[in-house]
C-alpha cells in the first residue's frame, strides 16, 4: 500500500515511481484530494484513508509505504525533498 497526499505533486511523481505501483495488488491511498483524478492517473482505483487505518499503523506522515514482509507488515514514512 502507498500512502500519498493526492494534491502534492511531489508525492504524486514519487509514487509513480515506487517499485510495485504497476502490480494489480498495490493500493493507492490517498489523504487528501481527488480519488477520481488520482485514480486516473494511477489507472486503478485509489482509496480514501481512514482514520482508523491511519492510526492502526500508525501514519503520521506521508508519502508512507505499507508492506508485507514476513509474517509482519513494515511501515515506512519516506521523506520527500
């Protein structure tokens, strides 16, 4: 899962990026922002976060990558410049 805000172009150009991106069971999720333009320019459906999501794995920041390794799941925030 990629975390971005879907209004920062920075983080936009940086998902697009991500190693992943183009597999089907990679999910955009969004902070802010349009689903449907984010959506279209990802070629997928994007994901609104939740609350409830954000605070399980605890995203204080963003852009943040969610993914499995192992039997655990690693969270990482990346910082943009």
């Amino acid at each position: 899962m990629i975390v971005i805000d879907g209004t920062d172009a920075r983080q936009l150009e940086w998902a697009a990026t991500v190693k992943g991106v183009d597999d089907p069971m990679t999910r955009i999720v969004i902070t802010e922002g349009d689903k449907a333009k984010v959506s279209a320019r990802f070629n997928r459906q994007a994901y609104r976060l939740h609350p409830q999501v954000a605070q399980r794995y605890r995203i204080t920041s963003v852009p943040t990558i969610i993914q499995q390794k192992g039997a655990t799941l690693a969270v990482t925030a990346i910082p943009i410049h």
